[in-house]
C-alpha cells in the first residue's frame, strides 16, 4: 500500500467501501424480503387458526345449546321413571343422531347406568361421576381421549339432570368429533405443505394428521416447546418451529379453553415451501448484487478520478515551483472542498510567485512606487520584498538628489559664469567701445569715414548688449520674470523676423524666487533657439501663467514639426534634455507635443514650494 499512488489507494478504498455496502444492503434487503414473507405467512396462519378456533368454539356452543334443550324436554325425565323407560328408549333413539352425538349414557343420581349406546366407556364413565364436582345445572365438556378404546379422540359432555324433587342423574354425550375434523382440514389458503390440528394438554395430538392420516392421532407427539409456550401464554410466539415431523414450518396457535378441555389449535406451514419466493427472488438479488458491484466499481473509478485528479495537478504544480518554474496552469478549485481549497491555495501560492517576479521586475527598471500587497502579516517573502523595495526606493532617491545637487551645482556656476561674463563685457568691453566712440568724435578728418567708423561701433555696441543678454538678462535681475522674457521676445522679433506673441497671467501676489524665475527663463530662451534653428516657424506663442501654487509655461510654434521619438543625440536633443533637467530639477513636468507639419507645443509645470516663492 505504501507504494500506491493516491489513485489506486483511493480507488482500492472506495471498492472496497462500495462492495461491502452493496453486500450488506443485499443482505438487508433479502432478511427484511424473508421476514416480511414470514411475517405476512404468519399473520395468514394466524388467521386461519383463529377462525377455525371461532368455528370450533361456535360448534361446542351449539351442541352445548342443543344439549341443555334436551333438560327441558319431558322425555329425558321419563327415563328416570321405571314404568316409561322402554318408552323412553325408543323415542330418545331417534333424537340422539338429530342432534349429532355419537354415543349417550344416562346415570340415575346413585350412579346406575340407565340407558347406553356404548358400553365401551362405562368403568372410565363410573369413576368420572364418583369425582363429579360442580354446580347442579353446569354443563361440563371433558377431554376422554386417554381413557377411550385405541384412544380415539373422545369429548364428552356432563350435563346433571334435575327435576322437580331435586336430582335425577346425569346425561352424558359424546360428540361426533369428524365435524370438528371437517373444520381443521380447510385446505384454504394454506398451501401445499400447510394443515391445522389441536393438541391437548399432554402434548398429544386429538385431529389426524395431514401426513399421517392412517395412525391414531394421540400416538403423535407435539412439539412439547410451542404447545407448553401456547397453554402458558409464556413469551414471544416462535414463529418458526420444528413440527411433529421435526420440519422446519411456521407455526400460529391459540388455546382453546372449554370447559375442562385444555386444548392447542396450531395452523402451521412448511418453512421451505413458505420460502420459495423469497428463494427466486435471492436468486434475482444475487444478480442484482453483481451488477450493482460492477456499478459499484465503476463509481469508485470515478470518484477516485475525481478525486486524485486534483491532487495530482496540486503535486504537479508544487513540483514545478520547487524548481523555480512559475506553471501557467491553474489548480481546478472548488471551495466547497479540502482539495479545492488546497488549488486555490497554490493557485494564490503561484500568484504571489507571479507578482514578486512582476514587482522585482518593476524595482529593477527603477518603478521604486509599485505596489505589493503581501499574503498575510506573517508573509516573509512580501517583506522582505518590501523591505528592498524601500531601501532601494531610497538609495535612488538619495541618487537623485546628489544628482540633482551636482547639476543644481554646475547650472548655478553656469549662471555665476554668465553673470561675471555679463560683467566683464558690459563693464570692460562695452565702456571701451564707449571711449573708442567718444575718441573718434574727437577726431579730425573725413565725417563720413568717421560715422561709418561710429556706426561699426554702435553695432558692435548693440551686439555686446545682445550677447550680455543673452548670457545673463540683466532685466531679470532688476525687474523680474516678466520683463526678462518680454526682453527675450522684443530681441527674438527684432533680429529674426519671426513673429512672437507674450501672454502673461498672474492670479494672486506672487513671485517665483530667482533659482525658478532663471529656469523659466532659461526653458524659454532655449525653446525660442530651438524654433530658430530648426522649426522654420512664422509664428511663436509664449504664454505665462503665475498662480500661488505653480508657474505653468506654453511655447508654441506653427512650424514643421517633428517625431519625438525619432529625436537623436543632436543639438536639439541637446536643448530638449537641458529643458526638461531644469524642470526636473525643481520638481517640475515637462513635456512635447510635436507631429510632422503641425508645430511643436512645449509644456512646463513648476510647483511654488514656501521657499520658491516671495
């Protein structure tokens, strides 16, 4: 068993389990079929003896009836008279086959016999009238059998006769017992093997018997254990006894009391031939039991598939995450069972698997805010992930920031470069220029060469400024955000041609400090190079919007245009990375719309933190 897979264990339990129901319920099935045959066999004899009890017990009734009908007749006291007696004879002939005894005697008080139709019971009849006891008017019927000639069945009836001066004798009757015979031999529903007869109380038999009709019947010895059960009214009936024959039958009786008479009637039939249904249909239950086994087996088969499929596919899975393989099958679960809630356990198993290599993935290409929900608070592996994540969240953050302070660092020499360049052209070039002009007013010679010379030096004066301005916007410095990109665009149209639009709003009082006022400017100035040198534009849109909150910047050109995603390492790019470095750097959005021959629109978001604002 121990080398079995949980298929064949199952299916070797379950046909098991199955076989042994079936055989049992078959078992069942046929004792309750037996006993409810025997018990319905049993109920019919019951039947049957009862109404042969009521029969018999009507006909001792009536003879009893008609023998006290004699009492009251004139005859029979006439035989106690000497001179009627021959008289008496004659007529009380002719009554005794009416009324259906078989023998008469008539006893005068003193115990002389009077009158007889059979002297074969005068000595046993004599010591009966001696031990007579009773009342005087009482009617007694007496079992003679043991004491009549080759012990035929013998019933006799004691009545005492009395007249006017007190008692006369005694009748006494013998019944004609083939009436009472007629009766117990009703075959009717009674079967082959079934018959009805009485016992006395000595455990012999008074009716002849079915089997053996030639012998006397009180020479037949009774089951001693359902007679001595039936007169003492002693426990259960057995339904099932062994007969006079020691046959197996079932058995139904009832004690007929009358008198004297201390009497069993038994209705009995023949266990085998009451069982001979039930045999046929053991036979057709056998069969049934066969199919039923075979049935049973298929549904073990099925069941034990049912169940070890599962099972199987939940090792299967767990065998390939042992290996390190994520499965893309999943466990079938049913959560109304153990098996499908351990499938739908390791189908969570394998999710968590799936969403740690997702979440290790994302760390890794650096998405630092991707969430994890673990799979309990007990779930190690969740934090520990969570745990790196958060470590690793930092150590790029703290990257970003030594990144952002080296840049934050090298702009801000950039613009400390620019403002001591400013100076040094607007203070040692520009006031040479100056003094070369002055110089040159003072010189004598040809005024048209001298303004040809002056005005060399006033663009060369003008381009100065314009470089001073474009190195550091000395507006910026003095006058603020607004002036300098109004500067910016003046400049813009006046030495390219282009036509440019400044829109500025401001909600509420306030004014980005310079570290962000520098940047729009520098986003700005790079965006307007931007559509010189490449766009080809006409028209540019600079809109500014100024709130508490946030400084929002649009630059817009109707020129060609371009796919960002084609855009290489070039100038362009160049200006492009700068811009949104700069707007990375205070924690600002920047972003490019631009598509073939529709215009390139640049947007910048600047949030005004407490100290980016004055």
């Amino acid at each position: 068993m121990r080398n079995l897979n949980i298929f064949a264990r199952l299916f070797i339990s379950h046909t098991g389990m199955g076989l042994t129901v079936v055989i049992i319920l078959s078992v069942i099935v046929y004792l309750f079929l037996r006993n409810t045959l025997i018990q319905r066999t049993v109920d019919q004899l019951s039947a049957i003896n009862v109404l042969e009890k009521d029969l018999i017990q009507i006909h001792l009734a009536q003879l009893k009836g008609e023998l006290e009908g004699l009492r009251e007749q004139a005859i029979l006291h006439r035989f106690f008279q000497p001179a009627n007696t021959q008289e008496a004879n004659e007529e009380f002939g002719d009554l005794l086959g009416f009324h259906g005894f078989e023998s008469l005697w008539i006893y005068d008080a003193g115990g002389n016999l009077i009158f007889s139709t059979d002297s074969t019971l005068h000595d046993y009849l004599s010591m009966a009238l001696t031990g007579q006891t009773g009342a005087r008017d009482s009617v007694r019927l007496v079992d003679a059998t043991p004491f009549a000639p080759g012990h035929q069945t013998t019933l006799l009836f004691f009545m005492p006769v009395v007249g006017d001066v007190g008692m006369e004798g005694t009748l006494i009757a013998r019944l004609a017992f083939e009436r009472i015979q007629t009766i117990l031999l009703e075959e009717t529903g009674m079967g082959i093997t079934g018959e009805s007869y009485i016992v006395g109380d000595d455990f012999r038999m008074r009716s002849r018997s079915r089997f053996f009709p030639e012998r006397v019947p009180y020479d037949v010895e009774a089951d001693r254990e359902s007679v001595t059960r039936a007169i003492r009214a002693s426990g259960d009936p057995a339904h099932i006894v062994r007969d006079y024959r020691g046959v197996e039958v079932l058995s139904a009786y009832n004690v007929l009391r009358i008198g004297d008479v201390n009497w069993v009637i038994l209705s009995e039939m023949d266990l085998d031939e009451a069982m001979k249904p039930v045999r046929g249909l053991r036979n057709s239950l056998i069969g049934a039991t066969f199919l039923l086994m075979i049935v049973a087996v298929m549904i073990s088969y099925g069941l034990s598939t049912a169940i070890s499929k599962p099972v199987l596919a939940v090792r299967d899975l767990m065998t390939s995450l042992s290996h390190g393989i994520i499965p893309r099958k999943r466990a079938t679960a049913y959560p109304n069972n153990e098996i499908g809630q351990m499938g739908e356990a390791i189908n969570q198993l394998i999710e968590a698997f799936e969403r740690s290599v997702r979440f290790a993935n994302a760390i890794g290409s650096g998405q630092f805010d991707t969430p994890y929900e673990k799979l309990s608070d007990y779930d190690s592996l969740g934090t520990a992930l969570i745990n790196m994540r958060d470590r690793l969240k930092q150590l790029n953050e703290n990257e970003i920031r030594l990144a952002k302070s080296r840049t934050a660092a090298l702009l801000e020499g950039q613009e400390l470069e620019r403002r001591r360049i400013t100076l040094d052209l607007h203070d040692g070039v520009g006031q040479l220029l100056t003094a070369i002009r002055m110089r040159v007013e003072l010189v004598e010679g040809n005024e048209d060469r001298k303004k040809e010379i002056k005005a060399l030096i006033n663009e060369t004066i003008a381009e100065v400024r314009r470089i001073s301005y474009n190195v550091m916007p000395q507006a910026l410095v003095d006058y603020g955000l607004k002036a300098a990109l109004e500067g910016l665009c003046d400049t813009i149209r006046k030495y390219s041609g282009v036509r440019v639009d400044f829109n500025y709003v401001e909600t509420g009082e306030v004014q980005p400090d310079f570290e962000v006022s520098i940047a729009i400017f520098r986003i700005a100035q790079e965006a307007m190079n931007n559509v010189l040198k490449h766009a080809g534009a006409t028209q540019v849109d600079l809109h500014l919007a100024l709130s508490p909150e946030q400084v929002y910047l649009i630059v817009a050109d109707n020129g060609k245009g371009f796919n960002p995603g084609d855009l290489k390492k070039d100038e362009a790019g160049y200006g492009l990375r700068n811009m949104k470095e700069r707007a990375r750097l205070l924690n600002g959005d920047f972003d490019v719309n631009s598509t073939p021959g529709q215009g390139t629109v640049i947007e910048v978001t600047i949030p005004l933190q407490p100290g980016n604002a004055v």
